[in-house]
C-alpha cells in the first residue's frame, strides 16, 4: 500500500508542475504566508492561480483576522481573501464542506481550464528518507520555475512600461517631424516617423495616422516612391473622412504616373463615401477610379466612373475620350456612344480655349479611324485634315490619310502623300507598307516603271536588314539581353538594324515601361544614399525597388521581343505581297504587250474597274488609340489591287 500511496503523491505533484504555464503557483507547503501572498498579487498572478498555490500550502497556512486586514490594504483581492475563509486559512471562519467527487462515468474529459490545483499530499509517517528526497527535490525545481515565470512576466510588464515611456515621448516629436518635412529635412523626419512607429503604437490612433502620413510624404518628397507606397496606401484606406486622404490621393495620382502604382486593392477606395468633400476632388476621385478601371479592362466601370466628371472639371475632355475608346470595347460595342463622347471631347477641349490640347489630336484620330472603318473615307479624311502640321502625330495621320485615299481610289491624291511620306522630314517612321501600297497604286495606274521602283526601294529598306532581324531573334533568349540591346541604341557595332529598333521605341507602350524604369532607377539612387538613415526599412525599400526594376526590365525585354518577332513575320508577309504584285507587273505589261502586237492599231483603253483582288490580312497594320496609359486597336484596313489600268 505505501508504494501505491507514493505513486499517487508524485503524480500529483508532476500535475501541479504540469500547470506552471497556466498558474505560476508554488506547491511548497512550508514557503507560503501573507508576504508571498501580496508579492504574488503584485507579480500580477491571476486569482486562480493563487488559490492554487494556497490549496498546495497544506495545513500549515494560518492568518488572523488582523492577516487579512493587512491583505486587503495590500490589494488583494476579495475572491482570495474568501478562499482563505472557505477553506479555513483564517482562524474564527468555518472551512466551507465540499460535496463529495462524484462517481466516475462516462462524459467529456475536463479542459485544462477546469483543472484546480489539489494542496500536496502531507507527508505520509511511513515515508522513506528517498521519498522524501524526491518530494522535495521536485517541490524545489517547481517553486524555482514558478520564480522563474515571475521574474519573466516582471520584466515584460518593466518592459511595456519603457515602450510606453518611449512611445509617449516620440509622440511629443512628431509635430517636430512635420516641421522638419515643412523644411525639406525630409530623411531626418522620416527617422522620427520610423522610431515612432517601430514602437507598435494603436493602428487606430491619431498619432499612427499621423506618423504613417508624415512617413509616406516625407520618402514622397525625397524621391523614394516606392517606400512612400505602402504608408500612403494604409493612410488612404484609413477612410475619407481621415484630414489627409486628399493629400494622400493627391501623391496617389503621381505615384500612379511616375512608377504605374495602381495595385488592385484600390478598388476599395470605391467603398468609401467621398460625397462631403469639394466638388474638384470628386471629379479627380471620378477620373481616376475610370482610368483605374479602364486599365484592369473593366469598360463598364471605367464608364460609370468617367460619366460622374462635371463638365467644368480639368479632366472632363480626356474622361469624354476614355469613355469613348472604352465604348468601343467589343464588351460594350457602342459605337454611336463612342462617336458621340469623342465629338464631345474635342469640343470640350476647345472650350478650355487650349487649341494645343493632347485630347484634341487624340480625338480627331479618334473620330478619323472610326469612321474610316464604318466606310465613310471623306469624313475620315477631315478629321485627319484636322491634326497640326507641326504636331508628333503628323506622320502617322499623312500615312493613314495615304490608306484612306487608297480605299476611296483617289490615287493621283495617294501619288501625293506618297511623295510627301518619302521625304526626308518622315525618312525616321517605320511604314513597310507604304511603298507596297505605292507599288500597287503604280500598278492600277498601269505606271510599271514607278512600281518597279517603289518595290525596290520595299526591298532595299527593309527586306535587304530581314536577314540580321531574324538572325537576332534567333540568337537572342533573354529578356534583359533585348532590353539592353535597346538601350545600346544609336552606338556603333549593334546587331539590330536601326530601322527595326526605332520601330519599337516609338512605340507607346516601350515609352510607358522605359519611363517606369528610369523613375525607378533615380528612386534607387536616391534609396541608396540614404539607405543607413533608414535603418531596417530602408533596407526593405532598396530590396522592394531592386524587385521592382528587375521585373520591370523583364517586362520591358518580353515587349521588345514581341514587337521585333511581330516586326519579322509582318515583313515576311509584306514580302509575299511584293512577290505578287511583282507577278501582276510582269503579267500586265505582257498581256499589254501582246495586245499591241495583235492590233497595233487599236488605241489603248484604260479600265475604270478592277478585277482582282489582294486583301491585307488583319494583323498587317493597326492603328492604336494613342494616350498615357489606354492603348486599343480598331480593325484593320482591306485593299483591292486592280489589274487594270485605271485613269486618273
């Protein structure tokens, strides 16, 4: 029976040190008095906890009345001090009786939480002097990792004090900071901003709102875009009604222009109820939110959004001409609504007396492409008409004019764009195409000398560099080579021909990604020498802007790729067109020739109608809907190609 006896007394004192992490009470039955009761409620042992350690002194625990009286003006609490009376600690109290354990049965298992510590077994007057030992050899190790866990939560409370000391006293510099920023010291402010915030204040308080703000304008103004964009977007998601979300939306807009920040959560920003704001913020909240839209290709939304810009607005002829590039999406296909919003935009932008505006050229082309596809050539032809002879967009207007007086067979006035786009003011543009077309506009006018030639010079321009073009798509795998090989342009010994790289840089999209990179590439420099102000964040931010720009590089690569590989297979295909028409040549002047010499004295009878027919393929050419950040494609263009001479 002693043996029996021992195994259960163990087990239960390897129970109590089974609770150490949920209790910190010490089973020692000699150490505990009224002293160590008050040190424990002052470690901020939890009440539970304490009664366990007064179940586990055994009999040997006695107070006075006057004991408890000294416990209560110490802070302990009631619930303590009426267990100490209910289980008899106190002399003059009743020990309350408890009922009986009940029976064993089947039922769930008690959770950690119900289990209450049992006061240690007295010792038993059979124990043995090894009994003994081990008792309290195991009473001393569990009463010193009950210290242990007290000196550990002592020293976290100490520290949170300290935080909360330290935090206090950041607190009182941030309007230093802002004066700083105010300044220009904007990296010394940036460090008080980070100290502050490193101290993990309340995300909901003012001073948090505070800081983050203070942060993002602060790496805003230094350069460091990248780092300003996650404190601003925290700052913007804080809600409408916080007194920096429209400074906030402000940088949000540039973050936008400068390195493409538009990350999918800003969506949420449509949640927020921005109608107590000034009218001029509506209307740049309304403009963005549609172009943000537009870009994720979402028309629909792009044109709810676009819709609310009031017609004083700043952006109310570019929301007119978003609205109608994205009535064109074939998701929306309202082409009547397109024509109407792209009218409507060019007059807007008159009315702001601003006859150099952007939009008003874009719109014109706008309109001029649309209606070209519906057919209507001399209404395309005055919209084209309508671009400024100094404008950017000049040469591509001439050349799409030169298409358009194509398809209406107004070929003496093709002749005369054809002279004017072979001039050396357009020798930089890169139209294949155009001296394919001249061929066949030569041959309808049975002018086979001047086809001849303007195959020859198809050939000699871009057919005689195809070989290279093919050969370095071929030898070129990486995007980072074909993104540096864009950058080596204009230097000696380059492998690409320069037709085909100019090809591509004149390209809106490379434009949009290589501003990216260059903006990121100045924001790294400017990270750099002030990464160690910074500390661990500066850091992070130099790592994020690396990630950035190498992704942005790749990016870049796979566009250049995808053009120059574009590039070769239209050339190809324009070759074939060649081949034919060189074809055509030959058997024309034949068929002439042999009519001649079959009645020589039968006048030569030009035709007014063609017979034969060479359809330009879909990919051959398209005409891209030019801005900052929405590009689309209308369908492309079909021509016939006569076999008879037609007069002009």
């Amino acid at each position: 029976m002693r043996s029996i006896r021992v195994s259960q007394s163990f087990a239960k004192v390897v129970a109590g040190m089974a609770l150490v992490g949920v209790c910190f009470v010490s089973p020692d039955v000699s150490a505990l008095d009224k002293n160590q009761i008050v040190q424990m409620t002052k470690l901020g042992l939890d009440d539970k906890a304490i009664k366990g350690a007064i179940d586990g002194a055994g009999s040997e625990l006695k107070l006075t009345p006057e004991d408890v009286g000294e416990l209560r003006l110490e802070g302990v609490s009631e619930d303590i001090i009426n267990h100490l009376k209910a289980t008899g600690r106190v002399s003059g109290e009743a020990t309350t009786e408890t009922a009986p354990d009940p029976a064993p049965g089947p039922g769930p298992a008690p959770s950690d939480s119900d289990v209450s510590l049992e006061p240690a077994p007295a010792p038993s007057e059979e124990e043995s002097e090894e009994e003994r030992l081990e008792r309290e050899r195991i009473a001393k190790e569990y009463e010193e990792e009950v210290m242990r866990k007290a000196e550990e939560l002592n020293r976290q409370k100490e520290q949170e004090s300290q935080r909360e000391q330290r935090l206090q006293q950041m607190a009182r510099r941030l309007p230093e900071a802002k004066e700083l920023v105010e300044s220009g010291s904007n990296m010394e402010a940036a460090r008080i901003y980070l100290e502050f915030l490193s101290l993990e204040p309340a995300p909901e308080s003012d001073e948090w709102y505070e800081a983050r703000f203070g942060l993002a304008r602060s790496l805003y103004n230094q350069g460091i875009l990248s780092g300003a964009t996650e404190p601003l977007l925290e700052v913007l998601l804080a809600g409408a009604d916080k007194p920096y979300f429209v400074a906030a939306f402000a940088m949000l807009r540039k973050l936008t222009q400068e390195i493409g920040y538009r990350p999918p959560i800003l969506e949420e920003l449509t949640q927020l109820y921005i109608g107590d704001l000034n009218p001029d913020f509506q209307a740049s909240f309304n403009y963005y939110m549609g172009k943000f839209f537009f870009d994720y290709s979402r028309s629909e939304l792009a044109i709810e959004y676009l819709q609310k810009v009031p017609v004083e607005a700043d952006e109310f002829p570019e929301a007119l001409y978003i609205m109608g590039i994205a009535r064109l999406d074939p998701a929306v296909n309202d082409i009547p609504g397109a024509l109407y919003n792209f009218q409507n935009a060019i007059e807007a932008a008159e009315a702001q007396n601003n006859t150099e505006s952007e939009i008003l050229q874009l719109g014109y082309l706008a309109l001029a492409r649309t209606w070209y596809e519906l057919g209507l050539y001399d209404v395309a032809l005055f919209y084209y008409q309508k671009i400024p002879k100094n404008s950017s967009r000049n040469a591509q207007a001439s050349f799409e004019t030169t298409w358009t007086y194509f398809m209406k067979n107004d070929y003496k006035r093709a002749l005369g764009s054809f002279h004017t786009l072979n001039s050396p003011y357009y020798s930089k543009w890169y139209y294949p195409d155009l001296y394919v077309l001249e061929a066949t506009v030569y041959l309808n006018l049975c002018k086979f000398d001047q086809s001849q030639l303007a195959l020859a010079q198809f050939q000699k321009e871009y057919m005689d560099q195809q070989p290279r073009l093919s050969e370095f798509l071929t030898n070129t795998t990486e995007p980072k080579a074909y993104w540096d090989t864009m950058m080596r342009v204009g230097q000696s010994g380059q492998e690409l021909p320069p037709v085909f790289a100019n090809a591509v840089l004149d390209t809106l999209e490379f434009y949009n990604i290589y501003r990216v990179v260059k903006n990121l590439r100045q924001e790294k420099a400017a990270l750099e020498s002030n990464v160690a102000s910074l500390g661990e964040f500066g850091q992070s931010v130099l790592d994020r802007v690396d990630e950035q720009l190498n992704t942005k590089v790749e990016e870049g690569g796979i566009l250049v790729q995808q053009k120059l590989s574009e590039l070769d297979r239209e050339l190809t295909d324009w070759d074939l067109k060649a081949t034919q028409i060189s074809f055509e040549i030959d058997s024309e002047a034949k068929r002439q020739l042999e009519a001649q010499l079959l009645n020589q004295n039968q006048p030569e009878v030009a035709a007014d109608t063609g017979t034969t027919f060479l359809v330009v393929a879909d990919d051959w050419q398209s005409w891209e809907f030019e801005g900052e950040y929405w590009i689309d494609e209308v369908p492309n263009y079909r021509s016939s190609l006569r076999t008879e001479c037609i007069e002009q």
